[in-house]
C-alpha cells in the first residue's frame, strides 16, 4: 500500500489515500476511493478535489482522475453537478457500526445544581465585538510564546476594575492569569501545602478539598455561622485558610467584619496565608457591596477570581492577585505553556473589561438572576411554605432548609420529578464534628433556560410536597415562607456584636 496526501490545490482540501501497489494507477485510485467512502473516512456530502488539483498531488494523469471519478458516479459512490462538484453520494450506506457502548442515562430534564449559568446567556455579540476590536490592535508578539503571568493588557484591565468593583490593592505585576478558579488552587498548593495543613469552611466544595488532597495538602474544617466562617477556632498549625468571605459557600451570608479583622491577625500572628475565593462576588441584590478583604491586607492575602460565573467557564480564565513575595514562585510553579488560558481570549476580555462591556453584561445578568431568585422564593412560599429560604441576598443559589432527617426523602423525590439538584449534606467536610447539621438543599437558579425555568420550580415544589408530605397539597390559609437573606447555620456559642460598617466598593 501506498500513503499519498493530496491538497487539492487551490481548494485547500486536503485528501489522504491508501493505494495498493500493482495494477493500473486508474484501478487503485478507484479502489482507494471506493474504501475510503465504504469506511466512513469520507462522509456523504464531502467535496472531492478537482481533477487537476488531485492529478498533481497524486503524479498522475488528469484524465486518470477523471474516469476513475466518472465510473464512481455510475457506480453511485459520487455524485457530480455543475458549480457543486463531485461529492460522495449522500445515499452511499453508513459504515457498519461497531461494538454497542453502554447508553449514559439521559441527564434530568430541569437543572438546579448550583453553579452554572446558562449558556444561552453568553453575550456573543459584545463579546464578538471586543474579539476584532483586540485582534486589529494586538501586537503581533501577542501570537508568540507570551509571558507566563499572563497578557499584559488583561492584568492591565483587571488591576483597575478589580480596584473600582471590588477594592483590591494590586497591580498589573501581582497578578497571575490562570485557566480558572481551580488551576490557581493547584498552583497555591504547591507553592504553600509545605507549610502545613489548610484550614477550610466547614462547608464548602468537596472539589476543592480533594484537588487540595490531589496535591497532598490535608484540609482541616473551621465551623461556621450566619456571620461565616468562626476564624477565631481556625486550627493550631495551619499554614493557610481558605475562605468565601463575599458571599460563604454554599449557605450564603457574607463574612462579618470582625471576623475579617480577625482571620488576618491570624495570617500575622502565625504567618499564614488568607486565600479568598471570590466566585461570585458581581452578583449581590439585597445588601450594599462588600469589599475584598484583600484589600485590608495585600500582603497576607491571595484573592483569587475567575470569569466561570459571570460570563463563562468554556473560557478557562482565571486569576490571582498575589503578595509580591509569592509572584515569582507561582509563576514557577506555573512552568509549561499548556495549561496557560488562550492569548486571544486574555485579549478579548482586556478590551471587554475596559470598554465596559464586562459591567453592561454583569448588570444586565444582575437583573436577571434577581428576578428568578425572587420567582424562586415566591413559588416556594406559595406552594411548600413550611421550607425556610437562606443564603440569597447574593450569588446564584439559594438553601432551603428542611425539617431534620428529611434530606435523603428530598432528594430522591427530586430525582423522579427529574429534577437535578444537591443536598446540603454534600457540601459539609467530612471532619466537621458536632450535633445538629441541617437539612438542606442547595438549588442553583441560574442555569435553566428561560422556556423550562417555570416548570423546573413547579418540579421542585412537586418534589418538596411529595417528600414533606406525601404530596399533599400546601395547608390553608398558608404561612408566608421564611425568607432571610443570609443562611442559618449551627449557632455560635455567644453573638456577634453590630456588625460595624464597612468601606464598600463601588459596584459596576
């Protein structure tokens, strides 16, 4: 057999062929055609190369070509019109099929889990618009190896709007373009993991724990509250804590700001690291902005940022905003060029940044998501009033707590409504010790598209009837449901005084 590669000239097609040795160069060029249709390497509707083109590729004769492309059609392998061509014929038989594959059960027709936008949401056109406008004026090292603490122009962009929206203190050479939220989790594990075990909410990712764990840094849990994490018991040892002080997930209330103070007299009493995960920190509705506590403490503090919420996680974008003595150890740590974030779409978002197109977008997404939380908790309270709605002052996402022990029951029942959605359970570490952990569900309300948002809430409310009271319906007259904007979680041993004000951001 003979491997021949043709370009088809002007086309720029390209056509790989296996010829057998021997035999007139007219029979193998058909037989060679004939298998690479047969085998389903050339697909019904696929345009051939013209005769000259693959004549000149193949060093044979045009007239070869052509009647080995003549008999094809009478054959009825390809078919040939004026100004389309000669195609392989679409009622050519599909290959054989191969060994069956197990089926993947179909995904659940209403999408709660928490986390995800919609898809259909992405703005292409501005989005679209800020991609020429980078691309005409990019410089043409742009398209070289590029520098591994990311395009300038985006730190550039991100330095300033991460100041204006939410008072962090940095600058273009602190901060570190990654390909999300998690790859910067990595690279901080091993740049710190060595200096002992990380202290973590005692609710949160269990994604997180375990790439943490991939890297063979422990985590330790750190209880919370309605006022966040209690870093006043962060435990003897730990070399960081990871914390979601904007908005704590997945119960929702923001850190308090003595708790702030507090967590980084920790980072300076014991020299560990803060790192603050601010993953949805655009999206508030019911409470003035809270500021970065990177702000308060550059130094001590790791803030660290992604597009994955806002816009989308297809872009693989994601940042951090480091103290100067961890610049050039992360940017080691980074090494290797391929996991580095796409230098077109750095570009892309730099020019949305600074065109403003990153704030129309986040406010226009602000609204949105607002209106469905409230149509969330407003189907609720109607249908299924005795379920308390926490944690919705902000973010994605709300908690519905449930009656102890009803959890699992909530769950299943969600499953046969087709409903996909998460319990509070799942969320907790497996080392938070002590009595009374809620029941829960943690309901995203950001991904559904609009068509299916109303029927996903009547499943959900079909589900929690169902597991609450073997789906009967809601008593009369019907109790408003509990609705707080930040969530309840086992109680601290003594309050908090008045939370003292803060110095807010300004928002987009």
């Amino acid at each position: 057999m003979s491997s021949v590669e043709g370009s088809a000239g002007g086309l720029g097609i390209d056509l790989h062929l296996e010829q057998a040795a021997g035999g007139s160069r007219r029979t193998a060029l058909i037989a060679a055609l004939r298998e690479a249709v047969r085998g389903g390497r050339l697909a019904p509707g696929t345009r051939l190369p013209p005769y000259r083109s693959l004549a000149a590729d193949l060093g044979i004769a045009r007239n070869t070509v052509a009647d080995a492309y003549a008999e094809l059609v009478a054959e009825g392998w390809l078919t040939a019109r004026q100004g389309s061509g000669t195609r392989v014929a679409d009622r050519v038989a599909a290959p054989a099929p191969g060994p069956v594959r197990p089926v993947a059960p179909p995904a659940p027709p209403y999408d709660l889990v928490q986390g995800k936008p919609d898809p259909g949401a992405f703005p292409r056109g501005a989005w679209l618009a800020a991609a020429r406008r980078a691309l005409t004026t990019a410089p043409h090292e742009a398209f070289g190896i590029g520098d591994p603490r990311g395009r300038i122009e985006l730190r550039l962009a991100l330095s300033a709007y991460l100041a204006r929206v939410r008072g962090v203190r940095t600058g273009p050479d602190r901060i570190v373009v990654c390909s999300g939220a998690a790859h910067a989790l990595r690279l901080l594990a091993r740049v710190v993991g060595a200096t002992g075990p990380w202290a973590v909410e005692a609710y949160g990712l269990p994604f997180h724990r375990g790439l943490l764990a991939e890297a063979g840094v422990g985590t330790v849990p750190v209880p919370v509250d309605e006022d966040g994490a209690r870093v006043a018991e962060i435990p003897a040892g730990a070399g960081a804590v990871l914390l979601t002080p904007a908005h704590q997930f997945p119960t929702g209330g923001p850190l308090h700001p003595e708790r702030r103070a507090g967590v980084l007299e920790w980072a300076r009493r014991s020299g560990g690291l803060v790192v603050e995960d601010d993953y949805d920190g655009e999206f508030r509705y019911d409470r003035r902005p809270v500021g970065a506590v990177q702000g308060l403490d550059p130094e001590r503090t790791v803030l660290v940022g992604s597009v994955s919420k806002s816009l989308s996680p297809a872009l693989r974008i994601g940042w951090m905003c480091l103290p100067a003595g961890l610049v050039d150890e992360v940017v080691a740590a980074k090494g290797e060029r391929e996991p580095y974030s796409s230098a077109t779409e750095q570009l892309t978002l730099a020019d949305f940044l600074v065109s403003g197109g990153y704030d129309r977008h986040v406010r226009r997404m602000r609204q949105r998501h607002r209106g469905r939380r409230d149509r969330l908790t407003a189907v609720l309270a109607e249908r299924v009033p005795e379920v308390r709605v926490t944690g919705i002052a902000a973010g994605l996402h709300a908690v519905l707590e449930l009656p102890s022990g009803t959890e699992p029951a909530a769950l299943a029942a969600a499953a046969r409504h087709g409903v996909a959605v998460e319990g509070l359970a799942s969320y907790r570490h497996p080392g938070a010790g002590g009595p009374g952990h809620p029941d829960g569900l943690v309901v995203g309300y950001a991904t559904p598209p609009e068509r299916l948002y109303g029927a996903a809430l009547d499943a959900l409310c079909d589900a929690l009837a169902e597991s609450l009271r073997g789906g009967r319906p809601a008593p009369s007259p019907a109790a408003p449901a509990q609705v707080v904007p930040s969530a309840t979680v086992p109680s601290r041993a003594a309050p908090s005084p008045a939370p003292a004000p803060s110095a807010p951001a300004s928002s987009p």
